[in-house]
C-alpha cells in the first residue's frame, strides 16, 4: 500500500493542495469568534417569589412546597432544590443536558400558572423565572454615581434607561440592578394617633388603596362624537398623599397627615451600593446561555456612548468591570504559546537533521496543518478559545511526527545508494500503514472520548476535534507535500553505511550503547513484565492520592467576594462594617476596582463585591494569593466574615457565595426534627476530624426571632380573628406596597408601616391596637404574650425534602481522597438512619464533581478499550494491541509524578492530556511493531532478533517525535502570562508522560513484544498476516 505514490508523481499538484489547505486556514482565521472555553449549557431555569415579611419556614411551606410539587413533574429535570429565607424563596431546577431550555422555560409557565391558586394571595406579584447558566457570572459591570443626585434618583436612571437599553442588545440575558431601590411614597402611621380617631390599621391600608384606582371609566358618546372619560390627576407623592381624607370625623376630615408621616423615600429603605469610594448603583450584565462573550461585551460597550447622552449631566456611567479584556490577553497568551511551541519544535527537527533544506521538510508540515485547522474549526460552528488553542498547541508537537518518520526512511534508503525520486517512492510505500496506524490509534482516542457525552464529550468536543483535524491534515500532507518535496528537493547523495551530519557520531554511539542493552534485557525478557506491572501499580496508587479538581483555577482577574454579618446584625450596624471592609480592599496594591451591594434582595447583613484587579503584569501576584492575603489581613469584626472566589471563565456548577469551603454534605429528610439532629451530631462529629477545617453546620437557631403565643380562647371572647391579627402584624412591620402609581416610563409603589419608634423595643407589641367588626379597641397584649427565640435563618429543600448543608475545607498536608475518605468513615461510624440521606458535594441539587475517582478509571478504561479494538482490527491480531498499549503505564507514572511534584491537582485538563499522551506514546509501539513483524513475516527472523533489530532502526524516528511533542508542551508547562494556569496541567503531563516513557518504553516494550509471540506460537493465536503491514 502507498499512498504517496500518486503526489511523487505530480510534485505541482501536491504543492497546490497544501497551498489551497492553508489558503482556505487564512480566510477561515479571520471570521472566527473568540471565547475564553467552549460553551457549555447546562439548561437551568431559576423561579423566584416574594412574600414581605413571611418567615423561612412560612415561605418553605406555603411558597417554595407547592412550587415544588408543580415544577417537579416536568420531563427532563434531574434535580429540583429551594431555598426560602425572610420573604423570598428560590427554587433552582436541573434539566438533562439535551433538554432544549425554551422548551422547559415554556413548561415551567405552565407549572407555575397551574399553581398559582394554592399560593398565599398576599404576594405582590406572581412568581417569575429566568433561564440560567451554571456559568452566567457577570460579563460587564457598571456604576452610576453623581455628586447631586441621590442613589434612589440614579436608580429610577438606571431603571428607566440602563436596563432596558442593556437589555436589548444582543447576547444579553439579564441586567440587574443593585445598591438602591425605586423611589417610593412611604407612609409611617402612628398608632396613638390612629386609635384616637377610631381607625384600624386596616381601614387606613383600604383607603390609601383606593386613593388610585385602575379602572376604565369607560366613554360616552351621542352619534357623532365619542367622548372617553377620565378622572382628573392621580396621586403621585408624598404631598397629594398628605391630603388624602381618610374618614370625616364631627363634621373635619381625617386627613392621612393627622395619623402618619409621609415622605417622599425609597421601597427598600435596606440597600446601598458603592464604587470605590462613592455611593453607586451597580448594573451586572450577564449573557444569554448561547452568546459569546467577547462579542456580547463589543456589543455593550458600544452602546454606551449612546447611554451616556441619554443620561442627566450629572449623572456619571463607569465600566468597573470587562470580562472580554482578560480574554483577549488570555487568548494573545495563548497564540504566543502557539508561535513558541512550533518555534521549538522546528529546532528540535533540525538538531536531529542537521540539513536546512532537509528539516525545512517536516517543519512546511507544521503551518499548513494548524492554519488548515481553522477552517475545520470554522465549518465546525467552533469559536477560537483556550482550549482550541491548547489543541494546536498540542498539535505543533504532533503534526511533525508523520513527516518525520516519512522523511527518516526515505532519507534511509537515499543514504544507501538510491534516487531521491526512487527513495522516495520506497521510503514512503514501506511507512504508509505505518502512518494510518499511527494516526488511526491517535484519533480514536478522541472519538471515543466524544462518545462518552455529557458534560465531559461537551467540554472535549472542540478540543478533540481541533486535534483529530489538526492530525488529519498533517497525514494528507505527509503523505503528500513530504515525499513530494524528498522526491524533488532533497539532493542526491553518496552512499553511505550511516547518517551523514554533525550528530552522525554522537547518535551512532547512543544507538550502539541501546541495541547491547536491549540485546541483555531480551535475554531477561521477564524483567519488563515485573516492571510493566509495577509501574500499573504505581500509576494506580498515585491517581488515588492526587487532589482533584473540575478545571483549573484561572486567573481572570476579578475576585467575587461576599461579606457575611450574624443574622441577628441590623442593617445599620452592618453599614460601618462593610465600609471598613472596602476601605482595606482599596488598599491593597494590586486591587483597581472595587464595586458592592449590601442589602436588598442580597440579606440585610451580606454584602456582595466584584474586585476587579491589576493586570497581571503589574500586580506580580495570582488573584488566589491576593484572597488569600486580603482574607489573612482582614479587619476583625466579631461576627463578620469576609469570602472571596476567582471569578471563572466556565463555571461547571453554580457558585456558592457566602462560603469558601472545598465541598458540601446535602443531609435530607423528611422528618424536619431528625434532620436538624443529625445535622448537629454529624457536624460535631465531623469538626472533630483532624483531616477537615472550618467545618460549618446549622446550629439550629441561627436568626433572632419574637415569637407571639396567642391565647385563641381570649381573642374569640373579645372578637378578634386569626386574620385581624395577622392583618395588623403585616400592616404594622412588614412594608407592604398598599397601592401602585402609574407613570410614563415606570409605576412605583406605596409602602406603609408604622412609626420607627413602634419598631425600635418589642415592647411596643404591647401597645399595637386591634380595632373589632365592632369598633372596639382591643390592645394585643390583652390576647398574646411574646418572647424571643432563635430559628433558622434559611429553609432548604432538596428533590422535595427538607435539607440542611454541612460545609467544610481539607486540612493543610492531606489529600482530598483521605479528607473524603475520613468523611465516610465517620457517617458510617454515627450508623444514620435509613430515613436520613448524606449526599456529598450534591450542594442544593448542583451537578457533582465531574473528576471522581470512580468516574475517570471509567472513562480512561472505555478509551483503551476502544484503542485496542481498532488495533487489533488493525493488526488482526489479539496479542500485538497489547504489546503498543504497554507502552501507556510508564507514561501515567511519569504524567501523575509531574502533577505530584508540581502539587497541580488531576483536574478534567490533565485527563484531557492523559488521553493526549495515550495516542502519542503509543506511536512507540507501532513504530517498532510494524517494522518486527515485517521482518519476521518477510525475512523469517524469529521474534527476539526482529524486535532488536527494529528498534534500533526506528530509534531516531522515535527519539525525535517524541522530542517534538515534549518540546512542544514546553511552553504549556510553563504557564506564563495570562490563562497559563489553565494550559500548564496538560503540558506537565505531556513533558512527565514522554519524558518517562522515553526511556522505559524503549525497553519494556521489545521485552513484551518477545513474551507474547512467545504465547501466541505456544497457544497458536496468530491471527494470520497482514498484507497491509509493511
């Protein structure tokens, strides 16, 4: 079989192809989209609803479980999970990766419209949901300050305008607002003053209501004019309020000005955000599951000259935060790693060469190979990101590899006597299987990766296909363009009984010194199968004891951090804290930006922050070492806590702010009681453990809490309800939005409560009023004693049972396997009941690590199973697929001793070049193979002096495509610039896989080969020859 014989033949038309191929690259390159990683859609869809001043367990029982009992029987979702705090619940909903995310936001409407009837009827309005990523962080940030108008002012900007502009730009998914709240009529009633006019709470509530209504007057009309009709001017702050009459009392109106104070003020009295050091309101735009990043950023940054006319000239608009601008330096970091690698590469080809003219052959296959990928990568629908990049990267090393060992054998016989033009046409005929092996063996590798599906098949998909194209180009070319150009460009040569160059002595003498050592290993043959198992064990006990992680943490310059207060903190004596914190974090040296919310829909006593940092150049530290020293350095605040996190390019689970620990146990039940037991037992039990740190649990009252004992039987004697009660309590602390007032460009709310002073000490509980049906005055400490208690500051549930998060951290000098390991041992030594479920890093329904132990043996097993049926079809032949996949347990040990010794855990990129390097140390095998089983088959050597004698003839071939692709990956280990963190773990398992397998394969493979052909003549297990071999 040759497949080059054809191109020898027409040297113009292969040059043409490979001019075409890389033609086609150029224009290809220009209209790629660019992206940090490929995108990943996890269909998620988040329903929320509000109900002021409901408690958690209420919003658990009357919001959150019917919502769940609704949405839980849509099809297609794997897991369902809410949580319910002080007025608001949200419930997060999983869906099979291919479930289409329209299709289930349309049935969660469904589900949600069918329930609305068992929902309290006091909510302001009807549930809402929105369809999210796990990886939909923030992509842009903005703040609106001004040194005149308030915050409430720049909020109803912010509003009217930003959001909605923002908005309808392409790619955009959600804009929201925060660091204040809409401007609202608030009314302050005074009970006393109440009480002496003889009205209720309640009373007040119905006439403020009905102060605006919104009901068509309807129209008149005589038969030739229609006239509408209208009531005269609405009510629209706090001075038309002021007037209002609520009842005539003696002949004089009870204006609501005589019973209550009314201002002009805000629906969240509870929120503040900041820049820097001013006051600010925070937009954070975050893009559609589909849209690419750095597009969806132009796009934004585009409108915003538009926006800023748009805006009061006092009002300012900043960019605070750009995602796209750590992207781009990423991927500029990326291609300067492209450039370098086959920098390297083409000195590694022509230190082994030595002729210019030669190693210009090998090298041409490099360019026209990694630029014809883009446009596979273009007719792929595939973006330009780290990972395709990494792929090329990768490729540099491997697309030579073909040519080289074409080049070697022709430049063989061209040494040996023969033509340029005939050594060509022997040379390439005898590597053609070889190369389709080869290449076959290196491609399956990645479909069968592909196969797998999920998350993972999603994540490798551009990768694997950019390589298996980046491979498939290079063997057109080698097969083509390479001995094309060795028929026609090398010159002809004086016979010679060894290579000609400056390295012909030094590579004679490492080629002697290999043939008398192998030569005393084959006599010994057993020692490479003690040694080839022990290295499977090594390779086992190291990949057991290596921390793991989803992907590498990167460094994109923004830190998410959260602020935390004890529950029990007010929102006023969270305020000095918070700007003690930003204070601290504006002086650190590499910190620029600054940005936060407190309050709001966030927790009265949290805090949430977006740190933009430094360029990378200029600060000297990762983002993870400045966390670490703003969290070492940070104030101390009794009962404040201060969380940060790298923001992420690919989030594969959602982020769990208000907490740093390394994983989560989910305890559910649906006894609530046993729950909160075991709860406290196993978290007691587990900080005890000297593997874990910073174990954290619910202690089971975690919020202050004043509870009413109402004495049913006195409130029916004096003629009070459940409902009045419950009635007055609302309208009296909840700051219920009582009526709606409709402008042009927005609507705003009326809040009623009572006078601050009525909610400073609960002793004035004792003072609220009760007005009967009959007119009577009932005080509420006639009917209801209180007394303070301690509850849980949130209620969650997971697949529809109650559940509570135990958190904790690894110990420093212990591995992730052994603080799991240490978290099993003691849920089993506690012996749960089977009614209580412990679920370990399943937080609230989220996808678990994709790294398990059990989960890559797995998959690694599936890719050498795959590998050594399309070997053995290949070979016809069970034992030889054997003899190339020994080559794999050297190059593990090698790959898992670069990530022990670099403390870089085993993340789903260092599987990524485990199965890289499961195709390239391979080729040592088949380089070998092809060639002893040519001999046996041909010359009738038997097996011991085949393999010695095919080893030494492909050693140069070998050391140098091996070199390549180490030398390759240089660059990837280093890790340097921007993104280096995410491309150095496959380039430290590129360089420790072949820098092992290297040495030890050169002999553990021969001294297999030499056993099985032992076996397969003893058993007669030969399956015939194959004629295609060379």
């Amino acid at each position: 079989m040759n497949l080059s014989r054809p191109f020898i033949r027409r040297p113009i038309g292969s040059t043409m192809l490979a001019l075409a191929i890389l033609l086609a690259g150029l224009l290809a390159w220009r209209m790629l989209p660019v992206s940090p990683l490929p995108q990943i859609d996890t269909p998620m869809v988040v329903v929320s609803a509000s109900l002021p001043g409901a408690s958690p367990v209420s919003m658990a029982a009357t919001v959150a479980g019917p919502l769940e009992r609704a949405l839980g029987s849509i099809p297609g979702l794997t897991s369902i999970s809410s949580s319910s705090s002080t007025g608001s619940t949200e419930v997060r909903m999983f869906f099979d990766l291919d479930r289409d995310l329209n299709d289930a936001a349309r049935d969660v409407q469904a589900a949600i419209n069918g329930v609305i009837d068992q929902l309290p009827p006091g909510m302001p309005s009807r549930p809402t949901f929105r369809k999210l990523n796990p990886s939909t962080s923030p992509i842009l940030a903005l703040a609106l300050s001004s040194r005149t108008l308030t915050p409430s002012q720049l909020y109803d900007i912010a509003a009217n305008t930003l959001q909605q502009k923002l908005a309808q730009v392409k790619g955009v998914g959600e804009v929201s607002l925060g660091g204040a709240s809409l401007p609202a009529v608030r009314i302050r009633f005074e009970p006393s003053a109440l009480a002496a006019m003889g009205l209720s709470l309640e009373a007040a509530r119905q006439a403020v209501a009905a102060a605006n209504p919104d009901v068509a007057q309807g129209f008149l009309e005589d038969g030739e004019h229609r006239w509408l009709v209208a009531t005269g001017r609405t009510l629209k702050n706090a001075a038309d309020f002021s007037a209002l009459v609520l009842r005539w009392q003696n002949g004089q109106a009870v204006r609501l000005a005589d019973v209550a104070e009314v201002t002009d003020s805000v629906e969240n009295r509870y929120s503040s955000g900041f820049h820097n050091d001013k006051p600010a309101i925070i937009t954070l735009v975050s893009r559609q599951p589909d849209a690419n990043v750095v597009a969806t950023i132009d796009a934004l940054k585009a409108t915003l000259p538009q926006l800023q006319a748009l805006l009061p000239p006092q009002a300012e608009l900043t960019v605070v935060m750009d995602r796209s601008l750590g992207i781009r330096g990423s991927l500029a970091e990326a291609q300067w790693t492209l450039v370098f690698s086959c920098l390297i590469v083409a000195a590694v080809v022509w230190l082994f060469v030595a002729r210019v003219r030669e190693a210009l052959i090998p090298v041409a296959v490099i360019p026209v190979s990694l630029i014809g990928t883009f446009a596979v990568i273009w007719l792929a629908g595939f973006s330009l990101n780290n990972l395709s990049i990494m792929a090329l990267v990768v490729a540099a090393g491997l697309v030579v590899d073909d040519a080289i060992v074409v080049l070697e054998n022709i430049t063989r016989h061209a040494e040996q006597g023969l033509s340029p033009y005939r050594a060509a046409l022997r040379g390439a005929g005898e590597v053609s299987f070889t190369l389709l092996a080869l290449n076959v063996a290196l491609v399956v590798v990645f479909v069968a990766v592909l196969l797998m599906g999920g998350i993972i098949e999603r994540l490798f998909r551009e990768f694997s296909l950019t390589l298996a194209a980046a491979i498939a180009i290079s063997l057109v070319v080698s097969v083509s363009l390479t001995p094309a150009l060795c028929a026609h460009v090398l010159p002809r040569r004086v016979r010679r009984a060894e290579p000609a160059g400056w390295h012909a002595a030094y590579f004679h003498h490492l080629q002697t010194l290999y043939e008398h050592s192998l030569a005393r290993m084959l006599r010994h043959a057993w020692l490479g199968l003690v040694l080839l198992l022990a290295l499977i064990g090594l390779s086992g006990w190291l990949f057991a004891k290596l921390p793991r992680a989803d992907l590498p943490e990167q460094d994109t310059g923004v830190i998410g951090a959260f602020i935390r207060g004890d529950d029990g903190f007010s929102f006023q004596v969270m305020q000095p804290r918070i700007e003690a914190y930003r204070r601290w974090i504006l002086s650190d040296p590499a910190v620029q930006d600054v940005v936060g919310t407190s309050g709001g829909n966030g927790g009265l006593t949290n805090a949430h922050l977006v740190i933009t940092l430094k360029p990378l150049a200029e600060r000297r530290v990762s983002a993870r070492q400045v966390i670490d020293r703003l969290r070492r350095n940070a104030p101390e605040m009794a009962g404040t806590m201060f969380f940060g996190r790298v923001e992420q390019d690919l989030e594969l689970s959602p982020p769990r702010f208000g907490d740093d620990a390394d994983h989560t146990i989910v305890l559910k039940a649906g006894d609530v009681n046993l729950l909160l037991d075991w709860n406290q037992r196993l978290g007691k039990a587990l900080s005890a453990r000297p593997e874990l740190n910073n174990v954290r649990y619910s202690r089971g009252g975690d919020t202050r809490q004043i509870v009413l004992d109402i004495d049913r039987e006195a409130a029916s004697r004096l003629g009070v309800s459940m409902s009045d009660i419950s009635a007055v309590l609302s309208n009296a602390f909840a700051q219920r939005q009582v009526a709606t007032l409709y402008e042009d460009d927005n609507q705003y709310h009326v809040v009623m409560e009572v006078s601050e002073r009525f909610t400073e000490n609960p002793l004035a509980l004792d003072r609220v009023q009760i007005i009967t049906s009959e007119g009577k005055q009932v005080a509420l400490s006639e009917l209801a004693t209180w007394r303070f208690d301690m509850v849980r500051d949130r209620e969650r549930h997971v697949d529809q049972f109650s559940a509570t998060l135990i958190s904790f951290s690894v110990a420093p000098g212990v591995t992730d396997a052994q603080a799991l390991e240490a978290v099993r041992q003691t849920l089993d030594a506690e012996r749960m009941p089977a009614t209580v479920i412990a679920d370990i890093d399943g937080d609230d329904g989220r996808p678990k690590s994709l790294v398990s132990t059990d989960g890559q043996g797995w998959l690694i097993l599936g890719v050498l199973l795959a590998v050594y049926m399309v070997l053995g079809i290949l070979y016809e032949n069970l034992l030889h697929p054997l003899t190339v996949l020994s080559t794999l347990p050297s190059a593990g040990v090698g790959a898992l001793l670069a990530l022990w010794a670099s403390s870089t855990p085993f993340s789903l990129i260092a599987l990524l070049g485990l199965f890289l390097f499961i195709g390239v140390v391979m080729k040592n095998g088949i380089l070998m193979i092809d060639v002893a089983l040519k001999k046996q088959r041909d010359n009738g050597l038997p097996a011991a002096q085949a393999i010695l004698q095919a080893a030494s003839q492909r050693l140069r071939p070998i050391l140098m495509t091996n070199l390549a692709a180490l030398a390759g990956a240089i660059p990837l280990a280093m890790g340097l610039g921007d993104g280096g963190e995410l491309r150095r773990p496959m380039g430290l398992v590129i360089i420790g896989g072949l820098a092992v397998s290297q040495l030890i394969t050169l002999y553990t493979t021969p001294a297999l080969y030499l056993l099985l052909a032992r076996l397969q003549r003893r058993k007669g297990l030969d399956g015939g020859p194959v004629h295609g071999a060379s």
